[in-house]
C-alpha cells in the first residue's frame, strides 16, 4: 500500500514526510520536485513568509541514481525561518527559555488555535498553530511530485487552475492545452487560464489587501487520461470519490469538496445531468458525450478525465483582527496576528494537484501494482488489452 506521513512544525527546524510503496525504477527528478514547490509559493496575495522561504527537497532514503528503490522515501525540506526561531522553539528546555517563548493566546475564529488548545490542555496556542499551519503541505507538495513522476509513467497528468476567488468565478471549462501552458508559466498571478478572468480576481484581492481582510475561492484539479476502473464499488471506503473528497478537505482552510458537476446537477433533472454511453468502433473503445460526473461512477474511474473541486475559505489570519478571548485573562481580546497571506487559492490548485496524484497512485498500485516499475507496467498494459477485448 503507497502511505505516507509528514512531521514538522511553520518555524520549526525543517518538515519532514516519508512515502512508503512506490515501486522500484521510477525515475525521480529533484528538479522536478523542486519545480512542483515552488509553484506552491506563487500567485497574488501570498504573504512574507514566501519572501524568506525558497523551498528546495532533500531526498535522504529510498532513491539511489536518480531512479526509487523500492523502500521508504525520506524527504526533508529546511526552513529558512528556523533561525528567527532557535530560542523560541527549542527542541531541549535550556535555563531562561521562558522569556524567549512567544505565546499565542488569543485565538484566531477559524483556525485550529482555540479547539487544539482545549484538547491537548495547552494553555498557549503556539504549539497548535505550529503544526496546523498550511506549511506543512511543502511536504504534501513534494510527496504528490513523487506520486505524479510515477503516474506519468502511465501517461497519466494531474494540473489545476483557479476557477473563483471571492464572488468572481471563471465558468466555461478549461481546455487541457491551456492547463499545461498554465503550468509552464514563469509567473503567477492567480492561476486563471481566462486573462480578463484573473484581472477580476485580482480587484478583488487588492480590495481584501486594503481592508485588512483575506479572500477565499475554488481551486479544480484534472487528471488527464486516467485508465478505467481504479477504487471500487464494492465497499464504503474503496470508493474513489470519497477517497479524493477527504484528501482534499484534509487540506487546510479547505471547507468542501466537488467531483464533477455535483453542485449542477443537483439543481438538474436526471435526463441533463448523467453523461450518456456511445462506442468508437475504430478505436474499440466506450466513450460519453459528457464529463459531468467528473470521470467517476459507482467509485470508480471510467476513463474520462477526472474532475475534483476544492473550496476554501478565507484564511483565518486577518491584519485587521476579530474578537476572540485571551486564553490567559479570559477577558475580550483580539485575536492574534501571525505573519501571513491574503489569499492562498492558487498555492491551493497546486496542493490539490499532489492530493489527487496521491490517491490515483495509491488506487493504481491497489490495482496494477508489482515490486518494480517493469511488474507494474506489465500488469497495467494487460488490463488495457483486456478493456480493448471487452
């Protein structure tokens, strides 16, 4: 079974994760990895952190001569903001750690602060908010570009683009020509493919930038030529929409997911909504006259391009604070600010992206999966002669 777990607090000494069940032989690019990062830290609205931070990948175990090995994948990735943080988060108490501490105690509506307080009996959020920070998804991010340089062995792709921020939305459906010349960019706004699209959604962060507010939006992944038949129908957790759907709400600040046109087709009779059969007898091959499902049904794949929305809400770090209750005094206060972003939609495509890759090659390997990437690939191309013959 492909796993994996991350460690590592937002100022802390680095992030760690480590993936376990990739088979061995897959060509694995630091370059690639290093890539997929730093289109994590793009896109307008993001916050000084990004300033300090230039996320770049160690691998320390499980690839030898560019290529996986068949054991667990160590990955570290440094924080540069660690030595703004030495006496404040040390990993031994020394004499007089007390006054360089910096507590949090007003916690923020929204995040983690107050409800992680309460259950683990701290009495200073600091230590919850270090772990629940959006930082530790640098570490999801390069773990997904390990996933994906195993899909695209498959021929397999996974990109995202920006379809809302705030009330504005993009509403046509992205051509995947356009998704790849997204993903190839050098710069990046706000991850539109629509030009006049983007400059809306920009207005609207610039208002939110004025006013001391943060922005939230919708973020869709696509994963293009993804074979039919991963996850399963037969149980409650095989199922593959529900899988992608918690890997995608497991984000943070994310509040909901979309496979497909779920929103629609709630608000459609049945005859608009489910995407009717058709056969290509030169191909030998079923195809739909529609993608409304997203690319699933019954939780599984069916051959079309799978579709899978993230909404995210505002972030909950404002410059211009609410009201909350200091922890300490128990008396009215404003919340606490953190350093932090305005807007963080099109960081959030890019974690979606390695979500989604993650869980399409979980169900791969659950389905084709051997020691090494020759087995696997021997497995897979005797399924596609299989669903040919059918």
């Amino acid at each position: 079974m492909l796993r994996f777990e991350t460690a590592g607090e937002s100022h802390g000494e680095c992030l760690v994760a480590t993936l376990t069940g990739l088979p061995a032989g897959i060509p694995v690019s630091l370059d690639a990895i290093n890539r997929e990062l730093w289109r994590r830290q793009q896109g307008y609205g993001r916050g000084g952190r990004m300033k300090i931070e230039t996320d770049q990948v160690e691998i320390v175990a499980g690839v030898r001569h560019s290529k996986t090995i068949g054991s667990p994948i160590g990955i570290i990735i440094r924080n540069k903001d660690w030595k703004n943080w030495t006496e404040a988060l040390p990993v031994e108490d020394i004499d007089g750690a007390e006054d360089k501490r910096k507590p949090v105690t007003r916690p923020r509506p929204g995040h983690a602060d107050l409800s992680g307080s309460l259950k683990y009996n701290f009495h200073d959020a600091r230590y919850i908010l270090e772990r629940a920070s959006a930082r530790e998804t640098a570490a999801r991010v390069a773990v997904g570009a390990l996933a994906k340089a195993f899909l695209e062995q498959f021929e397999i792709r996974i990109l995202s683009h920006i379809i809302g921020v705030g009330e504005v939305r993009f509403t046509r459906q992205a051509g995947w020509d356009e998704l790849v010349a997204l993903s190839e960019k050098t710069e990046v706004l706000l991850a539109c493919v629509d030009p006049e699209v983007e400059k809306q959604m920009k207005e609207v962060v610039d208002q939110a930038y004025r006013t001391g507010d943060t922005v939230g939006g919708v973020f869709e992944v696509i994963a293009h030529n993804v074979p039919p038949g991963l996850g399963s129908h037969i149980t409650w957790d095989s199922r593959l929409d529900g899988r992608l759907a918690q890997a995608i709400v497991s984000m943070q600040a994310v509040k909901g997911a979309e496979v497909g046109f779920a929103a629609e087709g709630a608000a459609s009779f049945g005859s608009r909504v489910q995407d009717t059969i058709h056969y290509n007898r030169e191909e030998r091959r079923f195809t739909r006259g529609a993608n409304r499902a997203g690319g699933l049904e019954g939780g599984m794949t069916n051959g079309q391009d799978v579709l899978v929305r993230g909404f995210l809400k505002p972030i909950s770090t404002l410059r211009r604070p609410l009201e909350s209750v200091d922890i300490a005094t128990r008396e009215p206060a404003l919340a606490a600010y953190e350093r932090s972003d305005v807007c963080v939609v099109p960081a959030a495509g890019v974690i979606g992206e390695a979500m989604v890759a993650i869980v399409l090659a979980q169900a791969f390997l659950e389905k084709f999966g051997g020691d090494s990437l020759d087995e696997t690939r021997r497995n897979f191309d005797g399924y596609l002669e299989q669903v040919k013959n059918f």
